[in-house]
C-alpha cells in the first residue's frame, strides 16, 4: 500500500474562522514528502478545524491550502483522494461487524489489502465476526486505525490518533506513520503528546 | 460500480438488523389507511370513492417518515466525511443510499397496498395498474425525500421540516398517480398518467442525487 511518490502541501496565510470568531490567522507552512508536522495547542484553539480545512471538509475564511497545486477542496471533492482524514468519530457501522466494516472501507477506497494480517498486527483477530457496538473504545479506534491504512492516501490527516489507545496501540500508530513516510507519504498530526511524534516532527505548528 | 454496490449492499444489510426501525413507515402507512373508514364511514361506496386518494396519501406521508435518518446516521457517526473523501463520487454513493432505501421502504409499500386497496372496495382489475403506478411513483417520493434530508441532516428536528420541504413538491406524483388508478377503476387505459409518472421518476433520479450531495456537502462545513 505504497502511496504515490512526491505530494506537496502549501499552506499561505491560512486563517480560520468558527462562526464570527477567529480561530487563528496568517498560519504559512510547506509539508512535502516524508515530512510530518504536529499541531498542538490548548482545547478549543482550532486543531480539529485546521485538519478538516486542511481535509478540504471546510473552507478557510482567508488565504489557501493547495495540495500539489490544488485547492484542497477541490481536491476532496475529485475522484483521486491523495487524502486520509481520520477525525474524533470513528466512522464505523456499529450495527456491523468488525470484518464488514473493513471489507466495506477496503471496496470503497478501492484496495485489495490482506484484512487478515491488519487485524492480526491489531490484536483485532478475535474481533473480527463481532459487531462494533460490542466492542471497546480502544479496539474501535484501532479498528478506526485498520481503515486508515486501508485507504491509499499520500497525506494523513490524524485528530488525536492515540487516544484511547494502550502503549502498545500508540507504538503501532508510531511505526505506522514512520512507515508511511518512509514510503513517500506526508502526515499532519493533532495532538496533546507532541514528544511523543518529536523525533520525527519536521515542524510543529503551535496554534 | 463497485463502490455502488458495497453501500447499497452495507444499508440493506443494517437496515435488516434494525429491522424494527425501518418496519414503523409501514406500519404507519396500514394504520393511517385504516383509520379513514372510522372517520368517513364504513359504507362502500363511500370507501371506494376515497379509496384511491386515502391510498396515495398514506404512501406519501410514510414515505416521508422513512427518510428521516438516511444520512443523518452516517453524519453522526462520522462515515460521511469518509465517503465524501473517498475516490468514489459522492452523488454515485447518494444513489446507492437512495435505491437501497426504496428497496426497504419502497417496495413493500407496493406489497402493502393491494391489500389497503381491496379493502378499500377497489376492483380487483384495478390493482395492477396502482401497483405499477405505486412502482414509478415511490423512487421519485425518495429521491426527493433525499434532497429534503440532505437539506436537513445537521438540523434536530428535521423531520418535521422535510416534510415542508418536500410534500408540496410531491403533488405531481400525487395527481398523476391517483389519475392512473382512477383510469384503471373505470376501466379506462392509464397509460398516459404511467409514462409522466415514469418521466418524473427519471427526472428526479438523475437530478436528486445531485442536488443531494451538494447539500450534504455544505451542511458538513
């Protein structure tokens, strides 16, 4: 699941607004290949609202965010999807099982990953014929995390990847985002443990 | 296409096991059916003049009530932000969520009515046509009920306001549907109330799903 080589993120003068407030303005910064980037900042500062302008979910009030030289919006709305956003909800059906869901994530992203191993690298083996209503707040973010690596996209987006989850769960999620721009991707990384992405953070963004 | 399929296949599949849920439209369609004879009058020949349009009215509000959640669940758990940013079209994916709940909601409607019909005193010679005009009419009522949703899908209350939205913009269905089965009663050919009724259906399940999607598109922001 090699994501392509040679993505871009440039981001200029980026301000954000909820409502009539101001979440932050004149936010400039260039994330390319291999490069990770962590957001921190107080609760209610704007990191989930900057992930998801930055996902193309929303637009900014002023200035850009262009990936490879697209508007992000643009670009979520297309057919290539280059991005993977992974917000505080875990998206999963949980009237389904931990397998359906998976197998649903995989045909939607249009992949042919080895289900298998994912969950067993998860310790989600056991799960996998129960539904996700049945399960718990660690096992559904990491089940959350099996579709992230499902989706073939260059930039990762990540909301709090590691909550909920056990040491060894966020020593998976470390390996993962090491892999994952090893092998050409980029990530932008929200979080409340910048120490814990440190050593890998090209940049860290104080909002 | 394969994107189709899987979400089509993935609501019928919760829609199964939420049975319960998506069983009250129908049985709201029986009840409100039944309930005319108490208020007009168990005779006959009343019943079989008002049959036709009790009929088409109870399908069309249980057809509203059906669609309440459509996309709200998917909102709420965070799925939609997902199929939004998925390779797939989103207005290809709304479509797929609209057939697969016509085939829960829709098609046993059309069971449903003949049943409705004959107590209603309808000829038996007339059932085929309401059941093929019921065949035409319901995609149409859930494609528009998808736009009135997807307008709706950040809002609490929506449910009330879907049906603002969208039951006067169900009148052509009405006119051209109860005409239909009024021709078939005569015995008289319906074929001309069939095709508008068919023309509506195409019209609005090419455009629904448009306008649908840049709803939701909005209401995510």
């Amino acid at each position: 699941m090699s994501p392509p080589p040679g993505i871009r993120l440039s981001v200029r003068d980026l301000e954000i607004s909820h409502g009539d407030r101001t979440l932050f303005s004149g936010l400039t910064f260039e994330l390319g290949t291999g490069e990770l980037a962590t957001v921190t900042g107080p609760n209610g500062s704007g990191k989930t609202t900057l992930l998801r302008t930055l996902a193309g979910l929303r637009l900014p009030a002023a200035g850009e965010a262009m990936l490879d030289g697209t508007p992000v919006d643009v670009v979520a709305h297309g057919l290539t999807a280059p991005m993977a956003y992974q917000g505080h909800s875990d998206a999963l059906k949980r009237d389904l099982t931990l397998a359906e869901n998976l197998r649903f994530c995989e045909a939607l992203w249009g992949g042919s990953a080895n289900i298998e191993a994912l969950t067993a690298e998860l310790r989600l083996t056991p799960c996998l014929g129960q539904r996700v209503r049945h399960l718990s707040a660690g096992q559904r973010r990491r089940a959350a995390l099996a579709c992230l690596r499902l989706k073939r996209a260059a930039l990762w987006l990540l909301d709090e990847p590691l909550t909920n989850l056990d040491t060894l769960g966020a020593e998976l999620v470390n390996a993962w985002i090491s892999s994952h721009l090893q092998t050409g991707g980029a990530a932008v990384v929200a979080t409340h443990q910048p120490e814990r992405f440190a050593a890998r953070a090209r940049l860290e963004i104080g909002l | 296409m394969n994107t189709f399929t899987s979400l089509f296949a993935r609501d019928l599949k919760l829609a199964a096991r939420r049975w319960s849920e998506f069983s009250t439209p129908l049985i709201f369609f029986l009840i409100v059916a039944s309930l005319f004879p108490f208020a007009l009058s168990p005779d006959a020949a009343t019943l079989r003049t008002v049959g036709t349009g009790v009929l088409w009215i109870s399908a069309l509000l249980s057809s509203l009530l059906a669609l309440d959640g459509l996309f709200r669940t998917d909102v709420d758990d965070g799925s939609m932000e997902q199929l939004l940013l998925s390779p797939a079209s989103l207005s290809l994916l709304v479509f797929a969520k609209i057939s697969a709940h016509w085939v829960v909601s829709g098609l046993p409607l059309l069971l449903l009515a003949p049943l409705v019909a004959l107590s209603f005193y309808l000829p038996p010679a007339a059932v085929p046509t309401l059941v093929l005009a019921l065949l035409l009419a319901t995609p149409t009522l859930s494609a528009l009920a998808a736009v009135g949703a997807a307008l709706t899908v950040t809002l609490r209350a929506g449910g009330g306001l879907i049906g603002l939205l969208v039951l006067p913009l169900t009148s052509p269905v009405l006119i051209f549907g109860t005409r239909a089965t009024d021709l078939a009663i005569h015995g008289e050919p319906a074929a001309g109330a069939l095709y508008l009724l068919g023309a509506l259906a195409a019209f609005c399940l090419s455009l629904a799903p448009l306008a649908a999607s840049a709803a939701i598109r909005v209401n995510l922001e």
